[in-house]
C-alpha cells in the first residue's frame, strides 16, 4: 500500500480508530484517550487529526525517521499510524504541559518519576 494511500484511509474515523485499535499497543491507546478528551475529541477525530497534522507540519527530519520504520516493519500502516501519532502526541504534550501526574492513578502521590 502507498504512503498517500493508508494516509488517505486515516482520514476516515471509523478507519482511524480501528487502526489504532488493531495495533494492541495499549499504552499508545491510552496517551490517545488521554489527548482526545483534553481536545474535546473522538478516538477518532483524534488519530485522523494526528495524521493530517503530520502531514501539514512534520518536518524533514520526521518524514525520514517515517520512512525508516516503514522500510523496517513488517507492518507499515501500523508503523505509520504509530509513528506519526507519537509525533503529535509528543507536540501536543509540549503545546498544553499540564501536570505530570494528569492521567496517572497516583493522584499527584509521587508513585514514580513521571519526568
């Protein structure tokens, strides 16, 4: 499948969430509950705005560590969805830092380093 393809698929919702979904990385599904609710959004509307996100502001540097786990996974749309929703996550955290322990079931108690 092409790069613009699966891209393309991603913009769909439905596809979106049942792409991550199939991905069973639970951690991941987590960080993106967790961005969608602070946007007000769906699972959905979450991961399909993380691609285009990408696709719009991913600079060069990006596109190639994307292009390197794409070449290196037996599993290229999962790589791809992984690898760009990482992105917008981590650009995310940065634009809205909060609290570190925000999503954490210690409750600010200092379970563990969250730096």
């Amino acid at each position: 499948m092409l790069l613009g393809t699966m891209m393309s698929a991603l913009r769909d919702e439905d596809v979106a969430t049942a792409t991550l979904m199939e991905l069973g990385d639970i951690v991941l599904a987590a960080q993106v509950e967790a961005a969608r609710d602070a946007h007000g959004e769906s699972v959905g509307e979450y991961v399909s705005g993380a691609v285009q996100r990408f696709a719009l502001s991913a600079g060069d540097e990006d596109w190639l560590g994307l292009m390197t786990a794409l070449e290196r996974s037996d599993d290229p749309a999962g790589a791809c969805l992984t690898r760009m929703l990482s992105w917008s996550l981590a650009r995310d955290a940065r634009a809205h830092p909060g609290n570190a322990h925000d999503g954490c079931s210690c409750g600010g108690g200092g379970c563990h380093d969250h730096s």
